[in-house]
C-alpha cells in the first residue's frame, strides 16, 4: 500500500523513468517496488535477481529524497535491461551503473549538494558523481578502496557522457521531460546533415 502511493506521488523524473522501463523492460510499480526498513544509512537499492526496487521506508524523509532514491535505482534497472550488466563478478559494471546514476538521478544537483552544505566551483558536478559511485561500490562490495578508485577513473568517462535514457544530465524533475526529448530527437540532428 505504501509503494502504491509512493510511485504515484514521484516527480516528473521518476515517472518518465518508469515509462522507459514500460519499454525495455522488468520494472513495474506493481510487482517491482519494495518498503522496507534497512540498516545503516542505506536509501535503497536494485535486486537484480528478482528486478525489485529496494526503497528503505525509515531512511528517507522528504519526498525530494525519494524521488531521487526511486530515479537512482531506477537507472540500475534501465542499465540491467540494456546493458545486462554483471553486478557481481564484474566491478566495471557496477561502477559504470553507479557513475550514471549519481549523475543522471539529482544526487550530485546543485541543490542536493548545497544541502548537503558541498559546495565547489571546478566540475564539482564530475567530482560529486566520482565520490558517490565510488562510495556506493565500496557499501555493497567488498573491494580494496585502491582498486574501486580505479576502476571508476578507467570507466568515468564513457559512461559519465552516457545520458541515455535522457539526451542530457537533467537539471531538475521538470527538466527530466525535455532532457528525454532531447534523446528522443538525437538522430534527427544528424539525418538533417
């Protein structure tokens, strides 16, 4: 019950996400949404194993952080349904899925991280998404801190300008709509050569 009014409240963002995943592929409101209390200061996660989206019910206290948890995760299924990614045995995966969706979810907005009291001039944006996956890598795998760092340097780039399904990092829930179109009409710019 929870769920369902959770998935009706989200932002623009997280409903243009759910209707991508409408078409690619395993995640639906009904089936695929899961409250739950968690420990530690988790917010959520995607169980790829049944494509169930985790949201911790007694993390997450404003409708904000929720949105952003349920975009987060929902990345991780839009990357597992077009990527078929290995979460477990290959940590380039995982940490190309983590780098997209700090970037593409508002984790690193400009407003969350001025919540968060971060601020920064220089591609703070990058900085803020290299910090977040990696810390994500490090809470659900047991990996040398050394070797996460790495792997996430080797594997920025590419999938730091991978926006899809979006045609650009969106800056905002109302921006999420636009950034899709944008992805949308990617090749008509290109026909029209």
């Amino acid at each position: 019950m929870v769920c369902h009014m959770v998935c009706h409240m989200v932002c623009h963002m997280v409903c243009h996400m759910v209707c991508q995943q409408k078409n690619k592929g395993p995640v639906s409101k009904d089936r695929h949404f899961s409250c739950e209390d968690c420990d530690g200061t988790v917010s959520g996660g995607f169980d790829a194993a049944v494509s169930q989206i985790v949201l911790c019910q007694n993390n997450i206290h404003q409708q904000s952080h929720m949105n952003r948890v349920v975009t987060h995760e929902l990345i991780h299924a839009f990357d597992h349904c077009r990527a078929h990614v290995d979460w477990f045995d290959n940590f380039r995966h995982l940490a190309c899925s983590e780098i997209r969706a700090a970037s593409l979810s508002g984790d690193c907005s400009f407003s969350s991280e001025a919540a968060r009291l971060n601020f920064g001039l220089k591609q703070h944006h990058q900085e803020c998404v290299r910090g977040r996956a990696l810390r994500s890598i490090l809470a659900v795998r047991k990996i040398d801190t050394a070797e996460a760092e790495k792997i996430v340097v080797e594997v920025f780039d590419t999938c730091f300008n991978d926006h899809a399904p979006f045609g650009r990092i969106p800056h905002g829930a109302k921006d999420a709509k636009f950034a899709h179109r944008h992805y949308e009409n990617r090749d008509r710019y290109y026909a029209n050569l």
